[in-house]
C-alpha cells in the first residue's frame, strides 16, 4: 500500500501510514476513535509512547485506500480502525497480499503463527506486533471542534475587533454590516468562488488581509493552543496559516463538500466567524469512516454535528465564533436567511517532519557476544517484534534495520550553579544476524544523534526531555564525590537500540545530516558541477531534518545557480519547487543583502506567487524576529520595498513595522549606519515610500533610549531629525518632543565630562541643533534637567555658551536669542554648586555665578522679553528654586521691571514672588517685600476703607470727584 497519512481521527476516521519511519508517539498521531480501537481483535485503539512510528506522513492522504497491506501499516504504527476492524477473510487477503509480494520473512511472527495452531484469521498481525511494544498515547480529540470565543468558556477570547483591513476597502468595523459587505464584495481584490458547492460565496486572499489590533498575535496564540488539543494535536507543533476571508450574504451557502490541499502538511482547517448580524448559516461538520459504497448503507459510520455559531441567540453579532476539524471531514453551511457573515479561513498544520534515521530504545543493553552468536534472536519477545516490524515494514523502501550499542555518561552536579551533562558515544553496531558491522557503518557514527527526537533534531524515539535518561535503563556504575560546597554525581550507561535508515542515503544526504557545515559543503560540489539531481536530494534532507539547514552563503549560491540556469527546465515547476525548499531551507542566521538581492531575482524569474509564502515566512521567522537588530530591520525594509518596486504587491512592509517595537532589540549597535542606511533608502525609494520606515525607527529610537544613553547615538539621532527636516512629514514633531526628553536624559546619565570631547570636536555643530531641538520641543520638565546639567560644571558652561555663538550662523539662528531663551527657561532657576574656581572672598560660592557670567557677557539681556512677552525677572521670581542671590542679580540689572506686569499671569513681580510655591514662608515673604521696597508706589493705588455708623462702604476716590465735575 502506498497510502501516506498517519492520523487516526475521533469518530473511527481512516489513517494511512506510509512506510518511512517517524516517531510513533507524535502526539498529532494519536486514534481519534477510543470505542473502535476497542473493539479491535486484540489490539489497543492507540499508538504508544516511545516506538516506532512512520515518517513523511502526508495528511492529504487521510482516509484513503483501507485495503491496504498489514506489513506497512505495521511500520506506520498508527492505528487503521478499517483494517483492524475487518473480517476475517479480508486479513488472510492482507497477509496473501504481502507474501506474494515477496516481502521479507517476518521470523518469529511466522513461526508464532504456525505454532499457536489457530486459523491465520485470528492470528495476530505485524500491527498487532507493534501495538504489543508500545504504550498508551496522551493525546486524544476529536475530528471537529467549535465554541465561542469571548472567554465565557474554556476557550481564550479573541477580541472581537481584530482591526480588520482589507486592501482596496481599507478598515472593517465589526459586527459586519451590510453596507461594509457590499464593498468588499465589490472590490477588486474580492473573488466569487467558482466551486459547485459554493453558491453566492465571495472570498479575499490571505495575502491581502491584514490585522491591526495588536493584542490579536497573542491572544491567537492562546487561543490556538486550545484548538490543538481539542483536535487531539501537540499544541506544539500546530501552526496556522491564514487563506482568506469568506463572505455569505443573503442567500449564500454551501453544500456539502470536503476541502483538498496540495500541501502534505495541512490537517485540517480553522474557520473563525467574525461578529455579524446575521441568521442562518448552521455549520454541519461530517466524520465519514471508510470508503462510499453503493451497495451499502454506512450511514452508521457517519457521525454528524451542527453548530448554530451564535446566530440564534444572538451572540455572533458581539462575539467570534470558530470551527475547526480534520481535512478528510465533509463539512456543508446552511442558507443565510438575514444580512451577511464574515469569516477567516485559516490552513491547520500539525505534522512533525519526516526523518530517515530513527533510533529505538529497547532500555536494556544486550551483550555484544549474545548479539554476536545469535543475532536478534538475542533479542527478546517484544523487542524482536518490533525489529521484525520495523524491518518488514521498511524493507521494501530500501530501509535497513540494525542492533546499536552505545554508552552514556550522565554527570549530575549539586552546587549552587547545578546542572546536568551528557556526553554519548557508538559503541558496537550488529546486523541481524549477529555481524559486527561497526567499520562498514563508520560514516553513521558521524550523523546519529543519541538524543530525543523533539529536542534538538535527535533521532531517539522519545519526545520527553525528562524521560531521556529512562531510555538508557538502568546505570550499569554510579560514583559519587563530594566537597564543601558542592557534589557530583557520575552514572554511566551501556544500551542497545534498533537503528534504522533509509540505506538509499548516498554520501551527500549523510554529510548533510552533519548540521550547516555539511550543507555548506555538499553545497559546494553541487554549485561547482551544476548537479540539480545531488540538489534535489540534498533538498530533500534539508526540508526533513531540523539540524541539516543552509546557511546564508549556501542558500545564496544554491538560488544564484537556480537564477543563472538557461536550460528548458529553468523555470519549470521543479525548479520552482527547488526554490521554495531552499528559501524554506535557511537556517536561523538574519540574511545579508546579497542573499536579498538573490531572492528578489528569484521572485521576478519564477513569479513572486509562487514564493511569497516563503518570504512572508522568512520575514516573520520566529527566531530571527526576537533577535530584530535595527539595522537589519532597515535591511528587510529595502528588500521589501525593492520587491514592491519590481511589481510585486505586499504587505511586509507594515507587518514588519508592527513588529518592531515588540520584538526589537534592545541595544543599537551603530546608529551611524542607521542614519546612512535611511538615507539611502530615502534617495532610491523616494522619502514618501519610506515613510512608515522613518517614523517605526525614530519611535523606536525613543522606546529604547534608557539603553541607548550615549552621547554619540543622541547625536546620531539629531542627525537623522535634521536629514528629514526638509519632508512634510507629520510625524516629525511628535519626534523632536521625544527627542528633547531624551536627550537632556542621556545628558544627565552620562555627566557633563563625557560631552566635553563633542562641544569641542566635529560634533559641536550637531549638538548645538539639538540644543536648539530642547529649547523648541521640550517640556518644562526637560528643560529643567537641560538646565540642571548645564550649570552643574564649571567647564562645560562657558564652553555650551561659546560654542552656540560659534555654529549660529551655520545652523541659521541667532545667537542672542537662543542664550535668552536658555537663560529665562533653564538657568534661572538653578544654583552653581560646583563651581569652586570662583569662590568670594568668603571662600563660598556666590550660587548665581552662571547668570551673572551672562548679564556681563550679554547686556540689556535681561530687559528683553521674550517670545511670550516675559522677562528674566518674570521668569526668576516665578520659580521656587531660584536663589535669592540670582533674584538680586536679575533684579539690579533692570531694577525697571518690577514695576512691570507679567503679560502671562497680570501680576507684577513682587506678586509673582508671594505666590510662588517657595521652600519656606520666610523666603516667600523676603523675596516679596524687597520687590516691594524697590518700587512702593506699585500700592500706593490701594483702597481705603472708612467706618461710617458701623457700615463698611467705599469712599470715592478725590480723582474719581473730579473726573466726574469735568464732565459735568
């Protein structure tokens, strides 16, 4: 039998097994039907944990050909309900089938038969063989699941507005109503399904889908899980691809159907129902167990739900709903009766990948001199079943099954800093009849891994780290040493274990299964002699194996020679196929922009349809989406917007932008080529195209400034604001108030001897722009840090103050106006600590040495008013930490204005310096009066009161009398 699917569904569906090895306690290989294993003649409706199972599954198949021949089925160990459940006559067929293929003697499955004297109907199969050797499986679901997701369940809660947008339509709000239906309905994008089981369906590509809401990527996840295992599947391993959007209006359904994929790899389908006000529509899920006959009633083997997804009591219009099952389930959807529905499709896989070389723990070792004499007869009962399985079921496809020794030495340290080592190593490798064929498998002992299947690409048969040790049995010597501080433990194992591979594995396959540097390698010689044969093979092992991955610069030579090829065959579907397995290939390591350039070239040669998957799936790797380094961000940029150029429509671009904030990472190693980089983008895309790039770098500038605190990068940042200065961008003034908080903060973290070096270097003029930047953009709190910072030495104040007049001219400003603007906003404020050059007479430090060095340098400064129409004095006495030493000074060199209002509060400064939040009363009240005394006549105006027969009344002004006899 040649049928390729390896999941038994719930319901008693059909499930094939190729005869590949995998492993047989791949939680997604679990028997959907508890009830129909149980009946089975003698066998348990499951697949146990620990064994051996079949590899390259194909999910497609699911439900396929139950004729098919025993010996395989065994090899696959999964169960096949319509084989086990068959009658009599139909195994003695299944077991003539296999024999007139001439299949391998199964040993001591034969001789048992012919011993037990019983009719070769009852008598048990390879299947049953294998089932015997393993455990029970943890985890069982069933073929369709369906809840609302609001959270009222044991569902997770998607949030019902997932941001919907839709190219050519633009944002979607939900619930869907009829007007938003007919737009999408009418858009370009939109198809009408050309199925005849879909009546008045429209639906919309994936790739032109997009959602917004940010909490929808975890919540999804969450959610997913929970899908997994209600289907019986590893959440682990099921992922989700989203197809497309489907859209029933009035009158739309479909009849009943089943979906075909031409991906191996997809189980089933996840449909969620976004709100809508809509009526109808019931989903009717079908689990058909075994083949239509005509002849037949197997209506008892159809097992039906139907699922209303809220329509009835209302909750669709507020609430997701999903629905998901197998690919091999029939499914059909009711007529809308009421407005319309929406619904995201999305491909459900849950496969482990296929491996060529599995290894069986059997949990005991067995002599090398049992296994010299007798071979596997050596073995016991259940062990030698299940390499009589293994073989059987293998040999066929050029399998070969051998007896491996190997050691273990466990190293278990009890310090502060514990942790546990292993280091393994071949010991012997025996033939089935007891040969020792260590030398002529020499090349197998630089490819086995002695380490789980499901961690880190091993190939033992065992999907839990914790029960890795168990699969060695028991320690045949333990030491312990111990000392103060610390103890280790030392145990060493000797094990047997059934090896198997695929012997039609040439040379280059097994230096592949060496990891990278044997891709490289292999690669070399393939690219050298032009072998698209060695390439197809080599691509066959890369697509199996986690370990045998390309790395850049073989990824970017096997495309390169895939680019460059001119033979008829150049752009067939095989070609086409090369380049998907390659793109899908690559290893973790982030590509360079040669590599780019080498997948642009690939998009255009075999069509950019036939490999967006991949890219969409390089770009939002996981792995290298958590380690997202700024410059390589502006890296995927340029090729995103090179293949938009070229025609290709995408939308990465805003994806990408949308995960950079989460999954950026922290430190910005040279924000220099940050700058040349947009710059560049800038000058060969046009500064409109890269606008979403500019605004997601400097945002994130901003986000990841505590890390960056660096003068060189604050500086590098200002470059960057200067160099889009001159675009109408509305996102730049958001920006430059970012900025200026940042900045006067890396000031104040780093000190003001690191900036010394860039006031007086090639950074001077960049720093006084962004000096300018805080005085424009900053909030008050920023400009008291700037301030703060300013004054705090002695050096770095007089330097500030030269360099701003030295670079006005260049930068275009005035000078004069920007020092009054640092001092009305920054300086007056603050107190001159530190400045110990300058002590009085009195050996103290006068604390408004700073404004005095100003009102010198720069007089009538202080009886200016500024952009707001107040004065320095204005501005001193308003402040509550201004010194009583700064006030004087301010005051003496324009003694004018406390007779002055403040045009922004009406009062003059006297009243501002009573107001203001001072330290204590003391000074609130000494500040005030010697104002006061400067200038008395400031309530000379005051209204006096007169007791007149105990009434309090206003006595008229003389100047009011006279004023009113004039008119008179």
């Amino acid at each position: 039998m040649d049928a390729e699917a390896d999941v038994a569904h719930d319901g008693g569906a059909a499930a094939n097994a190729n005869a590949d090895l995998v492993a047989a306690n791949a939680p997604n290989d679990a028997a959907r039907d508890d009830d129909a294993a149980a009946n089975a003649p003698g066998a348990p409706g499951v697949v146990a944990e620990g064994a051996v199972a079949a590899v390259g599954v194909n999910a497609a198949n699911i439900g396929q050909d139950e004729n098919a021949d025993a010996a395989n089925v065994a090899g696959a160990g999964v169960a096949n309900a319509d084989a086990v459940d068959a009658p009599p006559n139909e195994n003695a067929n299944l077991v003539a089938d296999e024999e007139d293929a001439a299949a391998p003697d199964a040993g001591i499955l034969n001789a048992e038969n012919e011993s037990s004297g019983e009719d070769i109907e009852e008598a048990p199969t390879n299947l049953f063989d294998v089932w015997e050797a393993l455990e029970e499986v943890g985890y069982t679901g069933t073929f369709v699941a369906s809840d609302i997701a609001d959270g009222s369940t044991l569902t997770p809660a998607l949030p019902p507005a997932p941001g919907l947008r839709i190219n050519g339509v633009g944002d979607v709000p939900l619930p869907l109503s009829d007007w938003h239906a007919k737009a999408i309905k009418s858009n370009r994008h939109t198809a009408k399904i050309q199925d005849g089981s879909y009546h008045k369906v429209h639906s919309v590509e994936g790739r032109r889908l997009r959602i917004k809401n940010p909490a929808w990527e975890g919540k999804f996840a969450s959610f997913l899980q929970t899908v997994a295992y209600r289907l019986g599947v590893d959440p682990k391993k099921l992922s989700a691809k989203l197809d497309m959007l489907l859209l029933m209006e009035k009158g739309s359904q479909v009849k009943r159907c089943s979906n075909a994929e031409e991906d191996d790899s997809v189980i089933g389908t996840l449909l969620v129902q976004l709100p809508s006000t809509f009526k109808g529509g019931k989903v009717t899920v079908y689990n058909v167990d075994g083949e239509e006959d005509d002849d037949d009633n197997h209506a008892d083997d159809i097992t039906a739900m139907t699922f209303e997804m809220g329509a009835t009591s209302g909750e669709a219009s507020f609430s997701c709903h999903f629905i998901s099952h197998y690919l091999d389930s029939e499914y059909e959807i009711g007529k809308v009766l009421k407005s319309s529905m929406g619904s995201l499709t999305w491909s459900l896989n849950g496969l482990p990948p296929s491996d060529r070389i599995v290894l069986a723990p059997l949990l005991k070792e067995y002599k090398a001199v049992d296994l010299g004499r007798h071979g596997i007869n050596a073995l016991s009962h259940a062990h030698r079943s299940r390499f009589e399985a293994i073989k059987v079921s293998t040999s066929r496809k050029g399998w070969r099954a051998l007896i491996l020794n190997a050691e273990m030495t466990h190293i278990h340290r009890t310090s502060y800093y514990a942790n546990d080592t292993r280091e393994t190593s071949i010991v012997q490798i025996f033939d089935e009849e007891g040969n020792d064929v260590t030398a002529a498998e020499e090349r197998m002992k630089e490819v086995i891994n002695l380490t789980p299947f499901d961690v880190g690409g091993g190939m033992i048969l065992n999907f839990d780290e914790e029960e890795y040790q168990e699969s060695w049995g028991c320690p045949f010597s333990s030491s312990v040493t111990t000392s103060t501080y610390r103890g280790t433990v030392t145990d060493k194992f000797v094990s047997s274990f059934i090896l198997a591979y695929d012997a039609t594995l040439v040379d280059a396959e097994l230096q592949c299964l060496r990891g990278t540097a044997g891709v490289a390698e292999v690669t070399g010689k393939i690219v050298a002699t032009r072998n698209y044969s060695m390439l197809e093979r080599v691509l066959s092992v890369v697509d199996s194996k986690k370990k045998a991955k390309f790395d850049v610069s073989s990824c970017k030579k096997v495309l390169q020679m895939l680019n460059r090829s001119k033979s008829k065959k150049a752009t067939s579907s095989e070609r086409i196929e090369f380049v998907r397995k390659t793109l899908s290939g690559l290893d973790s390591s982030e590509p360079d922009a040669e590599l780019y350039d080498a997948i642009r070239a690939a998009a255009g040669r075999f069509g950019y349809e036939n490999v967006k998957a991949q890219v969409a799936d390089l770009i939002g790797d996981v792995d290298r989406r958590d380690r997202l380094q700024l410059h390589l961000f502006l890296l995927r940029c340029d090729f995103i917007l090179k293949l938009s150029n070229g025609g290709h429509e995408n939308n990465l671009l805003d994806t990408l932008c949308q995960a950079l904030p989460l999954f950026g990472a922290n430190k910005i190693e040279d924000s220099g080529v940050i700058n040349s980089t947009i710059d560049s983008l800038m000058s060969e895309h046009g500064w409109e195209a890269v606008a979403t790039v500019v605004e997601s770098t400097l945002r994130f500038l901003h986000s990841k400034s505590r890390f960056n605190r660096t003068i060189p990068a604050l500086l590098d940042r200002a470059r960057l604001l200067q160099e889009i200065s001159g675009h109408p961008y509305g996102f730049v003034q958001s920006c430059l108030v970012d900025f200026a908080k940042d900045f006067v903060n890396g000031l104040n973290s780093v000190g003001a001897h690191v900036a010394k070096p860039h006031l007086r270097g090639d950074n001077k003029q960049i720093f006084v722009k962004a000096i300018c930047h805080v005085m424009e953009h900053g909030l008050a709190a920023d400009l008291a840090i700037f301030g703060s910072w300013l004054v705090n030495d002695q050096d770095v104040f007089p330097l500030a103050l030269e360099v701003i007049v030295e670079q006005a001219n260049a930068l275009g400003f005035e000078a004069r106006g920007l020092i009054h603007k640092v001092l009305n906003r920054c300086l007056v404020m603050h107190s001159a600590y530190n400045w110990y050059r300058h002590r009085g007479a009195d050996g103290k430090i006068p604390r408004s040495l700073h404004v005095r060095k100003i009102i010198a340098d720069y007089p009538g400064m202080t009886r200016t008013p500024d952009e707001d129409g107040r004065l320095t004095l204005h501005c001193a006495v308003a402040d509550k930490r201004t010194a009583s030493e700064t006030i004087t000074d301010v005051f003496e060199s324009y003694p004018e204005a406390v007779a002055i209002r403040c045009p922004i509060t009406g009062l003059y400064p006297f009243m501002l310096a009573a107001t203001s939040q001072v330290s204590t009363v003391t000074k609130m009240v000494e500040a005030s009066f010697r104002l006061l005394l400067a200038d008395p006549s400031l309530v000379a105006g005051g209204i006096p009161v007169e007791d007149d027969g105990g009434s309090r009344k206003r006595k008229r002004s003389a100047s009011l009398d006279g004023q009113e006899a004039e008119e008179v």
